[in-house]
C-alpha cells in the first residue's frame, strides 16, 4: 500500500509541477477552476435561497412527474455503470501500471484500491451530470427547487447522494469486471435489456400517457432492484429530511465495497487485455494513419469479403469522404441505422405527446435533442482525433484544408442528419400542432447547429492534440465549452425577435443568418488552423491562426 | 487459439536460459506466465519455491520483469522510477546501489527526467535498472536488447553474467542467436507454442548432428524450418 501511495503521491506532484510550468495548461485550468467553485458554489448555497420565495407545485411539471423521471433517469445512469461493468473500460490500467505495478509483489486488492480514485471521479462526474439534467429539467419547467416539505436541504447533499448511488453501482460494476472474465455475451444481453427497457418505457407512455410513465416509476419491483437510485431520487425531490435516505446510500455504497475487495480474483490478463487495447489506439493515434488503422483492424477483425463496402466515387475531398463512408457503412448499425431508428422512436413519443400532452412533449423534445447534440458530438470528437492524427498521409493530397475537415467530419454529420429525419417522420405524418415549424426546425436548424459545435471541437482538438494527456483532454472540453459560450449567446439573443413576435419561423430564420456564417467562418478557421498543424506537427492555438493571418 | 502447450523447463540457480523461436511461437506468453500477468489454462508456475498462481506476492517477490516494450509512467523521474519500485518490493535499503546502476547504464545525467521526455533505448534502459535495484532471485527478460546503444548492451549482458555469478537464475527471450549463443548456457526452442529443443548449444549440435562449425542460427532455422515442412 505504501508504494502505491508514494507513486500516486510522485504522480500528482510531477503533474502539478508540469502543469505549473506551462500556461498554456495553467490559464485555462484557473479558469475552469473558478467556474466550477461558482457553480458549486451556487449548488451548494445559491440555489435553495433563490428558489425558496417560490411556492411548492407552481411549475409546469407535477411534483409526481418529476418525481418519476428522476428516478427513471437515475435506474437508466446506474443501468448504464452496470454496463460499463460488462465492457472494456473499467479494468484498462496504464501500460506502465501493466509493466511496473502488476509484475511487483503489490496484492491484487491493493491494485483495485489503486484504481478506486478514479473510479471515484468518474461516479462524481456522472453524479454532477445527472445534477445538471435535474437542474435543466427544472429550469425548462420552471419548478422550484423545493418540491416537497424540506426547506432546509442544502445543496451538496443531492450531490453526494447521486454520487454515492452511482458509486454503488459503480463498484459493483468493477466487481463484476474482476469477476466475471468473459463478459461479451451478458454485456450484449445487459445492453438490449436496456434498450427494450427504453422502448418500453416509451410504450407505456404511448399506451398509458404520463400516468403510465408515473405507474412504471413506482413499480415495487423497480424499486426494489434500484433502491440507491429510489434513495437518491427521494433525496433529490426533497420530500422527506435527507437524513436516513443519505444514511443509508452511504450504507449500501460501504457495502458495494465489500465484494469488490474480497474477492482475490486475478482479473490481471483481462486487464492487460484491455489496457493494450487502448493502449494501441492511443500509440497508433500517435504514430499516424497506417498504425491507427493496423490497431482498428486488430481490434474489430471484419470478415468482409468484398473489395469495398461502398462503390468508389468523387475525387480530392469528395475521395475522402467516400473513404470515411466506407469505413463507417462496415457498421452501418451504429453509424446509420441506429441514430435513424433512435430518431423515429423519440419522434414517436413527441408525436403522441403532442396530440395527449402537450407540455409534456415541449419538455421532452428538448431534453431528447439536447442529449443527442451531446452524444453526436461525443463521435464527432472521436472522429476528429481520429483525422488530425492522420496529418501524415493528408498533408501530401491535393485538398484545400478545409474541405478536409468538411469530408472528415461528413460522416458523423450524417448521422445528425438520419437522427433528425427520424425524429420528423412521424411529426410530419402526426400532423399534430405546430407541427411545420417543428420539422423545419429540427431537419434544418439542429444539424446546423450541431455542425458548427463539430466543427469548433475539430479546433479545440486539434489545439490539444494529446490524448494520452488527460489534464489536456479535460481542457480541451473546458475550452469547447467556452468557445461554445458565445454561439450560444448569439443564438439567444436571436431567438429574442421570434419569442417577442411568438413566430418560430422568425426565430428560426434568425438562427440560420446566425449560425450559417458561424459555421463558414469556422471552417475556414479550423481550415487554417489545419494548415499550420501539418506544417509543425505540433498543437496549434487558435490566437497564433489569428495572429499571422493578420 | 492456445498459444502454449506442454511446456516444462527448468532455469536453475546460476544459469542463463534464452527462450527462442520465431514470430508467434509463445515467448512472450511463456515469459508474461512466469511473471503472473498471464494465468495459464493448466499447469504451474513455481518461483523460488512459490507458486505464482497460489502465492503470487511471495513468488514475485522473487522476480524481476523486463517487458518487451517498456511504457515508464510519464510522469515519474528516472529516480523515482527505481524508488517506487524499491517501495513495492520493500527494499528500500537498496537505494543506495541506485547510482551505481544508473552510472552504468548512462542514465545518472537523466536521472531528474520524466519518463514522458526518454528515448526508446533510455526507457529500455530504465526498465533494466529497475529489475536491478531490488533483491530478484529469478529474472525475466522479454526481448532486452532491442532498441540499446552498443555499449548498453555490453553493460547489460554483462551485469546479467554478474547476476548469474552471485546465483541468480535468468530467463531471456531473444531474436538475437549470435547473442544468446554466447551469454546463455542454455536455450530452449519455442515453435507455435511447443517446446522444440532444449539444452546447451553443444547439445543441440549433437542431437542435430551439424558440423563443428554451425552456429546457433542454423541449428534454430534448421530447426523451425523442418517444423514449418
């Protein structure tokens, strides 16, 4: 235990030091630092002071409603740590943890405490997502905070109960990872479950509306199953003093502890597994265009017999978008199909929505965009790095830089694209209020949006170009979000006309004079940008782009 | 896929043993087994008189490990590198043979680097000294000459005939015959995951019949060639 603490305490002070030592890391990191003191800050304290004029049950959204997303939500976040269980992920170690901890006579025990840290960090992070979701939902409803009988909650307690019910199922997760050595199959079964849970769920809404919803929700069985998460939804609804709930979420987080440590299972290959998996995409990422997809093909070994998944087509640019086409058509379900059907089913459930309950639908459609925006952009990051790294291979072709980032950023756009058209089918069909605005809005507006935001990623990217660098990576989120910041304001202050004029068209036309020129302004930028990476190699800032252009 | 099969070998105290074969023949399967980051299907692994499947933390206490392909944390100085790993194995009190080792192996002016900053040959380097700083009984090496300067690999081979001396027992595995030919008293032949041939290079030259004059390179290419017919 002692040589663990000593290489975690060497870590930490060599990071800090080197992070110390560098502004480019430093200044951003401050930044970031003061704004999550302010927002937990404002949880902490802000929140519940300036909520508590507000009386109870005066939102939109029911008290009953909210109290059955919450937990659904938080059953969906603990069914997914499960899930992570199952996967590759949670048993991955450096590869210097492979080559100097795993071969030295430090117990296996001692090793899983090592990683108990980050296991930790990722439960919290998860718990302030589920936080922020709430306060959305809340915001776009505009419940109060205090839905219930307990005024005096403060606000770190919903942040250490999320934290604690998914740390929970977190640990259990690992124990599974440890334990369980061939997972693919009841990773496969545990994933379908959930979606069929998912298509059920919606089911029940279509068949039995919101009180349907509300009735799942309450289901003893469910209940039962995921008490951290009835626990940490009972804390959140600040119905009853958060005492005993809190009490005991700690009680079973202790106990998710207990299988985890006791079990001596040597999970040592499975580890080296996954952790060389990783380990040989990040080196590949590295090392260029042929590594990355030597490390691809090793891992995914397709059995196609065919010369090309797709007939070869276009020249420069267009060449290389019929090159990321074919790679992504040799999993069609996840590239194409999926966010299509993913679409048509959320479509659905706003479609019948809107005919039975339209708040309801008004609150959905949102959160449902939102989300996917974020998991769009999740691929479109992977898919960035993924090109950037490539600067070997694309740096001799005779393509303007910018149609490059256009070609390597198509594919995960047109997934935007199918989601969307999933979503409006059954609109259009539905014929339901409003429903014109809706559809252009979504087919037209969203992907628009959610390009530019790709595109500014491609740029934060490639100004922290170092995967294996995860105080970098944390960054280059940080950065996304706040160069994110003034698009956002832009399109606020030009959805300002149409709420004024009760138009959606008006705010609609509005964005697109924003949003169109934003997103050719960046790909021309992030054009540049690319330019001057392939010429050094090395990351570039957007203020250096700037600054010799003019 | 088994990737070894029917293996037993012995490296007694004293003794230098090169594991050969070719590409795919189960080296480094052999050698990740010996260290316990593989569990192998059936079978043992006794080190020092422990198993390391019963008694992982007594048998690899034992051990020192060189990987193939030596990842350093990025952000631990070479000295660092040799602390925390005398802290793993409690032999702190070893610290003090540090400077002597890193002198050794051209890595006393690097001594305040981060991993993050060192060459291939400098991380190869490092993961040696680290094998060497602690009290091993037995040593595995996996490949630990690719990737050294000439005279790191002088130093190397001759701190591991050093090692040999005091009655220590090392496995290497190797490409390099010329080398394996000269160091180890031993070898052992690996092809697609089966033991071909073992014992001394006089040995194998009897058992083969080849002149006086054939090196261990065309006994091994004989040998793997005739298993590949």
């Amino acid at each position: 235990m002692r040589a663990i603490a000593l290489l975690s305490a060497l870590k930490f002070k060599n990071s800090i030091r080197t992070l110390f030592s560098d502004p480019r890391k430093l200044v951003p990191l401050v930044i970031l630092l003061c704004f999550a003191g302010l927002y937990m800050g404002l949880i902490a304290f802000g929140l519940n002071h300036a909520s508590s004029t507000e009386a109870p049950g005066k939102g939109v959204l029911d008290p009953q409603i909210f109290a059955a997303i919450a937990f659904l939500l938080l059953v969906l976040v603990s069914a997914a740590a499960i899930d992570t269980g199952l996967g590759d992920s949670l048993l991955a170690f450096g590869m210097s943890d492979v080559d100097y901890v795993f071969p030295s006579p430090i117990s296996r025990r001692v090793v899983l405490a090592y990683k108990l840290p980050s296991l930790t960090l990722y439960s919290a992070s998860n718990g302030i997502f589920v936080l922020i979701m709430i306060s959305i939902l809340r915001l776009a409803t505009r419940s109060p905070i205090k839905l219930g009988v307990n005024d005096h909650q403060p606000g770190w307690v919903s942040v250490l109960g999320l934290f604690l019910c998914i740390g929970t199922f977190m640990n259990l997760a690992m124990y599974i990872s440890v334990r369980v050595p061939d997972r693919k199959n009841y990773h496969r079964v545990l994933t379908t479950l959930i979606l069929l849970s998912l298509v059920g769920i919606g089911a029940v809404a279509l068949r039995g509306g919101v009180e349907g919803v509300i009735a799942v929700a309450n289901s003893s069985i469910l209940r039962t199953l995921f008490e951290p998460a009835n626990l940490a939804a009972t804390i959140l609804q600040h119905s009853q003093p958060f005492g005993p709930p809190l009490a005991y979420l700690a009680l079973f987080y202790s106990a998710s502890l207990i299988p985890m440590f006791a079990t001596n299972a040597n999970f040592y290959e499975q580890s080296i597994v996954s952790t060389e998996r990783m380990g040989a995409l990040r080196k590949a990422a590295k090392g260029g265009y042929a590594s990355l997809l030597a490390a691809n093909a090793a891992k995914y070994k397709h059995k196609s017999t065919k010369e090309y998944t797709l007939r070869p087509f276009g020249t420069g640019s267009t060449a290389l978008f019929w090159a990321h086409l074919c790679a992504a058509a040799k999993k069609p379900m996840s590239n194409f199909f999926g966010p299509a059907l993913i679409g048509l089913g959320a479509g659905t459930i706003v479609a019948v929505n809107l005919g039975s309950v339209p708040e309801a639908a008004y609150i959905v459609l949102p959160i449902i965009i939102l989300y996917s925006a974020m998991l769009f952009l999740a691929t479109a990051k992977t898919a960035s790095e993924n090109s950037i790294r490539r600067r070997e291979l694309m740096s001799p072709l005779p393509i303007k830089a910018w149609h490059g980032v256009a070609a390597n950023l198509g594919v995960p756009w047109i997934a935007v694209v199918l989601f969307c058209l999933g979503i409006v089918t059954p609109l259009a069909i539905a014929h339901n209020a409003n429903w014109p605005i809706m559809v252009w809005a979504v087919l037209i507006n969203f992907p628009i949006i959610v390009a530019s935001r790709m595109v500014l990623q491609y740029i934060t990217v490639l100004g922290y170009p170092d995967l294996a660098d995860k105080v970098q990576q944390f960054l280059a989120m940080f950065m996304f979000q706040l160069f994110s910041m003034p698009l956002l304001i832009g399109e606020v202050i030009l959805c300002v006309p149409g709420l004024l004029l009760k138009s959606g068209w008006v705010g609609s036309i509005g964005l697109l004079c924003f949003d169109i020129p934003a997103l050719v302004i960046l790909l021309t930028l992030a054009g540049k940008i690319t330019e001057k990476a392939v010429a050094t190699g090395e990351p570039v800032s957007l203020w250096a782009t700037i600054r010799k252009r003019s | 896929m088994i990737a070894v099969e029917d293996l037993s070998f012995t490296v007694n105290p004293g003794e230098i043993v090169g594991l050969l074969g070719p590409n795919g023949a189960g080296k480094t399967t052999t050698i990740r087994c010996v260290a316990s980051l593989l569990q192998p299907t059936s079978g043992h692994v006794i080190l020092n008189g422990h198993d390391v499947t019963d008694d992982p933390v007594a048998a690899k206490r034992a051990l020192a490990f060189v990987p193939e392909v030596p990842n350093p944390y990025e952000m631990l100085t070479v000295m660092e590198h040799l602390r925390f790993v005398a802290a793993a194995y409690g032999t702190e009190e070893e610290m003090g043979s540090a400077e002597q080792i890193l002198r050794r192996l051209d890595l006393w002016e690097k001594r305040f680097e981060l991993g993050a900053s060192l060459s291939k040959g400098m991380r190869q380097k490092l993961a040696c000294a680290c094998a060497f700083v602690h009290r091993a009984e037995v040593f595995c090496f996996d490949e630990p000459l690719i990737g050294l300067d000439p005279k790191g690999m002088r130093e190397l081979k001759s701190m591991m005939v050093e090692r040999r001396e005091q009655g220590n027992a090392i496995l290497i595995s190797t490409h390099m015959l010329d080398t394996a030919e000269r160091l180890c008293d031993r070898v052992i032949i690996l092809n697609r995951g089966k033991l071909i041939e073992e014992g001394t290079v006089a040995e194998l030259k009897e058992r083969l019949s080849s002149s006086a004059d054939s090196s261990l390179e065309d006994m091994f290419l004989a040998l793997t060639e005739v298993i590949e017919d």
